[in-house]
C-alpha cells in the first residue's frame, strides 16, 4: 500500500513542491486543486467541473484500453464530483506516422478514445495531434473532460463522517491494471515493457454509463456523504484519501469485495486497478436508498465498511487484521523532493538544434525571451536559416498545409461522436469548441493545446505559449477565459536535465497565468516520459474553458463576406526556427520567446471588439504561420481574398508567410467597422495591420502566390490520410 501511495504517478513526490507555486485563486473559482476535478462558477447556481489526465505508459503498452480506459478514469474524476459530463477533449502525440509501429499505436489509441467515448455517450468536440519522432516509442494520451453540476450537487473527497457506511459499487475486481502506480506509470519504458501488460486496465464503458446515472442519481437525492473515482492504486488510494481529507478512519473487510477471479489475496484486491468502480459514503439512514439505486442501475454495490472516528485505516480479511495504519500516512506523507539544486545543475550542454529524425547535436542554447526581449542565440552555432529555394512559395505553401504539423485532423476526429447530447455548437475543427447550457442563455467555449516544438528548446517558452494559445483560441471564439487545466508530461525527474524541464514548465505557466489573469484550478503530472534512457519532449498540455454570456452570439469559424477586411492583429514578429515550415527541412533551433503583456493585451482587444459587434472571424496565427492562417480562413467556406504581408523591418517575403510566433490573430472585419476596430487596437496599445480584402475564389498574396482555395482545401484534407496510408 506504502509502495502504491508513495510512487510518483500518486505521489507527486518531485512536482508538488512545484504545483503549490502555481496561481489557483480568481473570481471564478469554485474549486481548485487538491479534489478530484477543478470547478469554475459560471453563476445562477451552476458549476462548470473539468480537469485533464494522462494515460500514457498504459497507452504505449496497450495503446487501445491503454487510450480508452484514460477517457474512462477522467470521466468518473468529473461525475465523482456531482457533475454531469458534457464534453472530452483529448490531447495526442505520435512519432512519424509512415512507421507501421506507430501506425498501430495511431490506430489503437484513436480507436480506444473513440469507443470508450461513443459508448457512454459523451461528445469529443476538441484536441490537438502531434507528430514528433521523440513520441514514436513513448506516445501522450491526454484526456479532458468537463461537465455541469449545480452548486448543491457538488461532492468533495472530504465529507466523511464517522458511523457512515462504506460501499463499492460498479465492475468487479480483478487483477487487472495491479500496481500500475508503482510499476507501470512511475518508470522508465523500456526493455521489459511488455511484460508489464497486465498493469493496464480493461475498461468496460457500458458499465461506466450505468455507473455515471447513478451516482448522479445519488447525488441529486443527497443520499452520499462523499464520492471517490478507484482509479490509480485503486482501493488502497480511494479509502486513504477519503479518510485522510476527512478526518476519520475506516473499517474495511476485503472478503465483501466482489472478484472476477478466484483466490486473490487482500494485496490483489486493495491494489486492483479494475475500472468502472467508486467508492460510495452514505448518509447515515440512507443505505437502504443508496442500494435500491444501486439495483435500479443493475449494479453490483456492496457494503465492504464503515468510517470511524479514529484516524485510522484498518482492512480485514473476514475476521483477520491484514493491514492498519493512519491514513493520512498514505495519502499525504510521502516524502516531497526539492529538485531546485539538481535542476540548478543543469547547463543544456546537451541541448541543440533539433534535427529531422529528432536527435539533438551538442549546441547549448539559452533561455527564451519573455516579456518581448529577445533571447540569446546558440553559443556554438550560428541560427541556421532555412536556405533559399527555387520553388514556388505558392506550392511550398500546398506541401505545408499537407504536413503532419498542419494537415486537417478530420480524419481522426470523424470517428468521434461530436453531437452526443446536442449541446455541441461548435465541435472540432474550429479555434476552440463552443458547448451551450440547456435552459440558459451563455455558454462555454473549449480549448486544449500544446506547443512542444517551442518546449523543447525552451520549456518556459513552451509552457508559457501552451498557456497563450489555449486560452487565445477561446478568445477567437468570442469567450473570456476563466480558467486552465494543465498535465505536465516530462522526462526523468532524477536526472538533471528532467529536473530542468519540470521547474522550467511550472515556472512558465505561472508567468503566463500571472500576465494574463487566470488560474489553474486542476491538473496532472506524468513523470518518467521516457524509453531506454531518452525523454520526450517536456510537453505541457493546457486544457482551457471561457464563457460565452450568450452563446448564440459566438464568432463563427467563416472566411467572411466579400469585401470584408482582414486584418493581422498582434505581433509580426516570427521566427523560421522553431516552425513547422523548418521542421519540414530539418531545422529546429531557437532562440524563442514570448511577449506575455503583449499577449495579454491582445486577448482583451479581441474581445473588446467582439463585445461591440465588430469581429466578423477571427483564427490564430499557429503552426504554418500567417500563410496557413489565411489559408485556413479560405476553406471555411470556400472563400479566397486578395492580400498583402506586412511590411515588417528585415523580415523577407518568405519569412512573414511561414514563420511563427506567438500573440498573433487574424481578424475578418466589415470594412464599415475598420476604424471603430483601429480605435479600440489604439486604445489596448495592439499593432494592427491591413493585409487586403475577402472575395474570389484565390488566396492571392501580392506579390508572392496566387493559388485556388480548392487546391488549398484538398491539401489540407488529405495529408493526413497520405502520412497514415489511406485517403482523406
């Protein structure tokens, strides 16, 4: 049990002394870290619930239950707390496609998350897909759910009383997912991997529907005291945890535990990680309801205890002391390591420019600028500029939207349910996912994002910009921010180069999350991202949720009316480095940076303007740069325009189309609106250019390219399809 609760994946040994720095406090919180989901107040009694959670040993072990039990466990985190789930979003990262292995990998995760997803019932309205070959060997699930629950449903861990029954209600428990904690999820992958398959649950999501309605049923009829999701360590997390938060002590006798296989001994069942099961708390007086609900949802719930008022955890087998202890040993006195001297000791002697197949030369390079500065240059090397080419930009321009970093994901996210429910308005495609609220007039937007090119020559930059872009494509929906989700997926803590990573991807979402006021109200820490001694790239996967005051007056993903402005507002200052269009000639190198004020400044703009009707589209400038940006608003709806770049001081044609950099929106305006825009960019100090007008049927770049938005569609819609060896 110590082996389970200490481990890092239940632990946090090496990170938590890092969270507690991280701002969680704001108008809007309802309920920050610490609980099993995160809540945001969205007024007139109703919570918005949500928080983000890795599965990613499990999926590079067994990529489909791996992927389908991740959406499981953070389906049960959301409903655990009295919310009903009303969306997931997910979170991908695969090496190079082209390699069958990773085909299957592709294959079993995009399968899982689809099953799992479709069969209870929830609709997948949002993610993001890496395609890096640091990945191939050690693929990132993450998955985000975010649900509804009115201020009185909502149930903490830590409303146990003394004299309560205890019971667990849902599947079975077997000897799946044992020890995946300690032995699956808190180490290296590596020689031997395979031989820890059996740690990875198997997940059954019929019975996952039948347990979500009741204990909602439960909750509504407050028959519960408290509601605990078994999911990593199982049995022994849930009882330690609910005792611990609440004060008291519990009595539990693991021969009532109902098994699916035979002779397993009481270390089997308290550390099953068998899915679909919760630990239940009735109010005392309300067993009887509680089980009859129990029966009404055809499940299996049994009584296996009691809390107690002494502080102490005792499991029985029948009428055998197996095991005592005081919970909050388990729960919350594990050892926490303050890895500031290790990460000190770090100097990126082996850090450098990234090339094709992902290997890093021996190039140090600095940190990243921050607040508009710009960052120091390789110390070794000079910045390695893609070199010139005698092909035609337009058709550079064709092959980029084709790439792995920017080529239409609809192949993936078609086989998700995206209307489930029917309260999607906006699913996946868009900036962000716009949800609405039956019986209400406001709404939700939602977003999850990363941007690991940028972590990996810097973690603060790449956090930070993580942070920016999550929360900037709900501004591009026309919703104000409230608050992130975050799940920190790093290296080796141990060494000093993942003890870097770690403190540099906290410290930049604090900088980010301080500049543009918003809190962190939940999250997850995956540690040991790594195979045979290599990391991942330190990614750090900001789940995002804004509000919309009236959800039909969302800013449409459209190209526009002809006729209608386009306007780039924000920073024109990019950078081919770290770009998807060097990725795609083997370079990646910094410096990087991020103006956060800037960033912050533009947010409020944007939506300043929408609040006055102004904003007819608006997409962020991301992977691609201004020229995919543009080409992206063309194939909304089919419609070309007729532009110019910005004239930028020392930034070439080339340079201004495809180069990258944060803070940046292209906006779609009705020209009788040009200089009530003008005028509110002024007054929040945002750089504002004209780059031309909508109309045609050519995205026209004067003087650069003029190519026909059908060609621009078709590859962007089937690039992916190529990479993966099938069609779009």
């Amino acid at each position: 049990m110590f082996g389970a609760m200490w481990s890092e994946h239940c632990a946090y040994k090496h990170s938590k002394k890092l969270l507690r720095t991280l701002p969680s406090r704001g108008p809007s919180v309802a309920v920050g870290p610490g609980e099993n989901a995160g809540a945001v107040d969205l007024g007139g009694g109703l919570l918005c619930v949500f928080k983000v959670e890795s599965h990613n040993h499990p999926s590079a072990i067994e990529p489909f239950q791996g992927a389908a039990t991740g959406v499981g466990g953070i389906l049960r985190d959301v409903f655990a707390m009295g919310a009903r789930p009303t969306a997931v979003l997910n979170a991908l990262f695969f090496g190079d496609p082209t390699d069958p292995a990773v085909r299957r990998t592709i294959a079993g995760v995009t399968g899982g998350i689809s099953f799992y997803g479709n069969c209870v019932g929830i609709p997948d309205v949002g993610g993001h897909i890496s395609f890096e070959p640091g990945y191939a060997d050690n693929p990132l699930v993450n998955a985000m759910c975010v649900g509804f629950a009115r201020a009185e449903d909502l149930r903490k861990a830590s409303g146990a009383r003394p004299g309560s029954a205890v019971y667990l209600v849902g599947s079975d428990t077997g000897r799946d997912g044992i020890a995946g904690a300690s032995l699956l999820a808190s180490f290296e992958l590596g020689t031997g991997s395979d031989e820890k398959r059996p740690s990875v649950q198997v997940g059954n999501p019929f019975l996952e529907k039948l347990l979500l309605e009741a204990t909602l049923e439960l909750v509504q009829a407050d028959a519960v005291e408290a509601v605990q999701d078994l999911g990593a360590a199982g049995l022994t997390c849930a009882t330690s945890e609910v005792a611990a938060k609440s004060n008291v002590g519990m009595r539990v006798d693991v021969a009532k535990v109902p098994r699916r296989a035979r002779a397993m001994t009481p270390y089997e069942v308290m550390l099953s990680e068998s899915q679909e099961r919760m630990l239940v708390i009735a109010r005392p007086g309300r067993e009887q309801d509680v089980e009859r609900i129990f029966e009404h949802w055809e499940l299996h719930g049994t009584r296996i205890g009691d809390v107690t008022a002494q502080p102490l955890l005792q499991i029985f087998d029948a009428n055998q002391l197996v095991a005592e202890l005081p919970p909050r040993s388990l729960a919350d006195d594990a050892p926490e390591y303050d890895i500031s001297e290790l990460a000190a000791s770090y100097r990126g002697a082996d850090e450098g420019a990234v090339g094709a197949a992902g290997v890093s030369p021996s190039l140090a390079l600095g940190r990243g600028a921050v607040g508009g500065a710009k960052g120091p240059a390789s110390t070794t090397a000079p910045s390695a500029e893609p070199q010139p080419t005698t092909a035609k930009i337009g058709l550079e321009l064709l092959d980029l939207l084709s790439s792995l970093a920017v080529a239409s994901r609809r192949l993936i996210y078609r086989t998700y349910d995206q209307m489930v429910g029917t309260d999607t308005v906006v699913g996946p495609g868009a900036d962000a996912a716009v949800m609405r609220i039956k019986g209400r007039n406001d709404g939700i937007a939602l977003a999850i994002d990363a941007q690991p090119r940028l972590a990996a020559i810097d973690p603060f930059v790449g956090a930070a910009a993580a942070v920016a872009e999550a929360t900037r494509n709900l501004v591009c929906m026309g919703a104000t921010p409230l608050a992130i989700t975050d799940c920190l997926n790093i290296g080796n803590p141990e060494r000093p180069k993942g003890a870097w990573q770690l403190t540099r991807t906290v410290e930049g979402i604090v900088a980010a999350c301080e500049a543009l006021g918003i809190p962190v109200v939940s999250g997850n820490v995956s540690l040991y991202n790594a195979t045979h001694g290599a990391d991942v790239w330190p990614t750090a996967v900001i789940g995002a949720v804004g509000r919309l005051a009236d959800v039909s007056q969302y800013i449409r993903p459209t190209s526009g009316k002809p006729g209608d402005l386009v306007l780039l507002a924000g920073s024109a200052q990019v950078s081919l480095g770290a770009s998807a269009y060097g990725g795609t000639r083997g370079i990646h190198e910094g410096p990087v940076g991020i103006d956060l004020a800037l960033e912050a400044r533009l947010q409020r703009f944007v939506l300043a303007a929408h609040a006055q009707g102004a904003v007819r589209a608006a997409h962020d400038r991301d992977a691609g740069g201004l020229g995919v940006a543009l080409a992206e608003i063309a194939i909304r709806d089919r419609i070309g325009m007729k532009v110019a770049l910005p004239a930028v001081r020392g930034i070439d044609k080339r340079v201004a189309l495809f180069a990258e950099g944060p803070s940046g929106i292209v906006l779609v305006i009705d020209p009788m609106r040009d200089e009530q825009v003008r005028t509110l960019a002024r007054e929040h100090n945002v750089p504002l250019w004209t780059l031309g007008t909508i109309g045609g049927d050519l995205l026209e770049v004067a003087p650069v390219l003029g190519t026909p938005v059908s060609a621009l569609a078709d590859a962007h819609a089937r690039g992916l399809g190529r990479a993966l060896g099938r069609d779009a």
